[in-house]
C-alpha cells in the first residue's frame, strides 16, 4: 500500500538518508522504504556447524571408511551376515555422534532465538517493541539501564553510560552524550538516551569482531584426547598388519578372485575372512561406544534436573571443576527486593521523603530491581522540578538529583555517599542490619549542585532505606551439594561485604 508514496531523502556519503525527527523517528513509509532497499538489520543465522559438516565429520573418518571397505569386501566375497555384528556397533557410533550434534546445534540455535536481544524503537512518534534483525537504517532505539546497544549509531537525544568490556575488555563505564558513537556489544549500565542506527549487519563492529573469531569448537575432553590417542597407536598397527596379511595370503595365492559362483569355501573367501576378522577384532570401536552410552546416560539424567548440556563431554568438565563463581542478586537471590523500612536519622528533616524519593525516581527513571521495588515503596510523581541529574555509577554507586529550592539528594551505598568521619557516625547501625544480610540504602542531603556530573563532599545523612533480598529455595541444596562434593564457592558481588557474608551463610 505504499507503492505509490514518496519520501523525502538526502544523500550522506553516498547512500540515502531521512530528514532526522527525534520528537518522531522513522514514519511506517520511511520502514517500508528502508525494508524495500533491504537496508535491515541482517545478521548469520547459524554459528554452529552446517548439517553437511556434521555428517561428513561423524560418518568420513579414517576407521568408519576402513570398517566400511572391510564389509565391502566381506560382502563381496560372500562372507555369512553372522560376521558382520561389528557393523551394529559403528553404525550405533555414527547415529549416537550424529545426535548429539545435531541436537546441539538445535539447542544453540533455539537459544539464539530466545536470548535474540529485543529493543525499543521509536516510530511514528510511538515507542513500540522490536527484535533486532527488524531494527532498519537511521532507526531512533531507546537505551535504558541495561539494554543491549545492538547496532552502531551515535547518540542523539540524551545521555548514557555504556561498558564496552566485551569490546574492549576494560570494564569501565564510560558517559556519551549526544553526538557519541555507541557500538554494538556494548550495553547501556545507567541513563537515558536515545541513538541513531547507522551500521547494520556484518557493517556491525560486534560483527566484524566475531567474524574473524566465529567457529564451532569442541570442549578438550581428555577422555577423547586420550582415545584418540591410544586409536593413532593402534592405527600404525593396523597397517602394519593388514599389509602383512596381504602380502601373506598374495605370496601364498589366496588371493586369486576365484569367481562369483565359485567362491564360497574358496581360499580367497578363507583368506578375506581371516583377514577381515583380524583387523576388526583390533579396532576398539566398542570402546568408542561403550564410553559415548555412559556419557549419555549423564546427559539424560542432568536433563531431568532441567540442565541444558550441549556436548555429552561437558559432563567431564563438570567432573574436573573444583571452583564455582556466583554471582549474589539474582543467583542465590531471586532478584526480587522489597522495601522492609525507612529508618530515619535526620529528625529535624521535615520534608515527607515520600515526597523527595518519588520525585527522585521520577528523575531517574531507573529500571532495575533497585528501582522497582523503591517504586513499590515510595511511587513516583512529579511534585518537585529536577535541575540536575546523576545517574547511578558502578563506580560511585550512587544516584543523585538537584532540585530548584531543596538541594541535592543521593541515595546508594553509604560508605560512597559520606565522607569517613559521617560514616562512622552510624557505621554500628549499617552493620547490624547487614549481619541479617539485608540491604542498605543510604538517602543523603547537599547544598551543593550537581555539576558536570560531580557531586559535593558534604552530604548529610537522612536516612536509611532497609531492602529484603530473598533467597532462592533451592540455594541451600545446591550450594550444599557443590560443598559436598568439594567444589569451593566463591560469590562475586558489589554489594555490602557483610550483606554478602550473611545471605552466603
């Protein structure tokens, strides 16, 4: 129905460009132009393995042909079917080797579809829900606290902080404000913005990045570094043996084609068999099966324990780990907080902090776990007018806002709010509420204005927010069954030491 409808575009290094509205982004004619040129957001369906290649490597191999041209060669001489039980075990490789291939790719292929990053564009002045592959040129994408910046693009409206660690591998979050370039592979950590989509597909530097590294790759599993070893040894052998066996039986002349009716109970049909069973009797291929249904059986049985395992040997790594990392929120917690209370230590404040921390969120406008369960506790409005605002920084670990008569007020981790000297004032408080691993939340007062993203030293306390993480049920059975089989724990976590040490007891 837009065949007949006419953009307005202008040239910009050689490829055609839309007047820029950021009140309105894209219109539904500018999408449709943009999918009629093809200009969207494309990427490689499939990392892994194509299914050519994972037949060819399970099926071509130098013992499949060699046990293949056996039985070729034991057909064509006749040799009875009850000599051919070696075939039942290769062929349960081959389909056990196909499976778990087959099956992996399937999996990682569902999975890119699930975890398939989705955004929040704006269009026909509407922000609507997308997935990235539908994203399209000159594309105006919402960035938030957490989102995945999945094109390359420059900031146009607003500020954010970006960690670019995957790029880079310097985890630092580092301010863009309008005009910045953003990359994809990086996400957004704090702020509120809105970019430009100006690379899309391979143009990508995320995919230009994985391009030159995008393989498929086995685990090293030992197990089959050690088979594949002793099968090299057994390989020279092998050769070594069926030559002198054919040099043997040729000298002695068995190996004279007798022909077809005439060959059954021949010399050659003798010399064939003799040969043959020999040969397959020192190849271990039992070994390749008996250890491949063993590792089976442990796929099958950590699938009724909801574990996605891609590769049957990953279950040897498993067995080989003796350190497990975690992670606090959302691991041994279920990243569900709510707001338990609000201790006040500044009693001749007399502003309701209803009032200040809803107009606080309302400033920030935060998404996080954080933010939501302080939503729940305090709203959100508009009552006080915002001049400045600080969002939160992994570094400073705070956020803060100025208002126009009020001051400037932050809320995070005490100890990055005071100073030393006002820290330890209430330091006995903070610490007695985090040996019942909960979670404190400092809410401070300034004079000073927020300025060029830097906040004043002489923050006074208000007081303290009290959030209840809680615990995952099943928390205490696993951590106790990886104690149990001697893997260490260690959580990794930017919250409170103590807080931590609680909620790991």
């Amino acid at each position: 129905m837009f065949k007949h409808i006419h953009v307005n575009k202008v040239v910009v290094n050689n490829r055609e460009e839309f007047p820029l509205d950021v009140e309105t982004g894209l219109t539904s004619s500018q999408v449709f132009q943009r999918q009629q040129d093809g200009l969207v957001n494309k990427t490689k369906k499939h990392v892994t393995k194509s299914y050519f290649k994972i037949i060819y490597e399970n099926v071509i191999n130098f013992w499949n042909l060699l046990l293949f041209a056996i039985a070729a060669l034991m057909i064509v001489a006749r040799i009875p079917f009850t000599s051919f039980a070696f075939l039942v075990i290769l062929i349960a490789n081959i389909a056990i080797g196909l499976y778990q291939d087959i099956h992996a790719r399937v999996l990682l292929d569902k999975l890119k579809v699930v975890s398939a990053p989705k955004v929040t564009v704006l269009r026909d002045g509407k922000l609507c829900s997308i997935t990235a592959d539908k994203i399209v040129l000159s594309d105006l994408v919402e960035l938030r606290q957490g989102s995945q910046i999945v094109c390359d693009g420059s900031i146009v409206k607003g500020f954010i902080e970006v960690n670019e660690s995957l790029l880079t591998g310097e985890p630092v979050n580092i301010l863009k404000n309008v005009g910045d370039a953003v990359y994809s592979g990086s996400f957004a950590t704090s702020g509120c913005a809105f970019y430009k989509v100006e690379e899309l597909g391979k143009a990508n530097y995320a995919e230009k990045l994985q391009s030159k590294a995008r393989k498929f790759k086995k685990a090293k599993s030992e197990i089959l570094s050690s088979i594949k070893g002793i099968f090299k040894v057994i390989a020279f052998f092998v050769i070594v043996l069926a030559t002198a066996l054919f040099l043997v039986a040729y000298k002695q002349g068995k190996l004279v084609w007798p022909g077809f009716e005439s060959m059954t109970d021949s010399p050659f049909q003798g010399s064939i068999a003799s040969i043959s069973g020999s040969l397959v009797a020192m190849i271990p291929i039992g070994m390749y099966l008996l250890t491949s249904v063993t590792l089976a059986v442990g796929v099958i049985r950590l699938a009724k324990q909801n574990t996605l395992t891609q590769d049957m040997y990953c279950i040897e790594m498993l067995a080989r780990a003796d350190i497990l990392c975690l992670d606090k929120t959302g691991t041994l917690t279920d990243g569900r907080m709510s707001v338990k209370e609000f201790v006040k230590l500044d009693m001749s404040f007399n502003v309701p902090i209803d009032k200040i921390m809803s107009s606080m969120l309302n400033a920030l406008k935060d998404t996080n776990q954080t933010a939501t369960a302080l939503y729940e506790k305090f709203g959100i409005s508009e009552e006080l007018k915002s001049t400045e605002v600080l969002h939160f920084n992994s570094e400073k670990k705070l956020s803060a806002v100025s208002f126009e008569e009020l001051g400037t007020f932050a809320f995070g981790a005490p100890e990055f709010i005071l100073s030393k000297k006002e820290y330890l004032k209430i330091s006995n408080l903070i610490n007695s509420y985090a040996q019942q691993g909960l979670r404190i939340i400092l809410l401070a007062k300034s004079n000073t204005k927020i300025q060029n993203d830097n906040i004043g030293d002489d923050f006074s306390p208000i007081g303290l927010i009290i959030l209840n993480d809680n615990i995952r049920e099943e928390a205490f059975s696993t951590v106790k069954w990886f104690n149990d089989n001697n893997v260490e724990i260690k959580v990794i976590s930017g919250d409170n030491p103590i807080t931590v040490s609680e909620v790991a007891k």
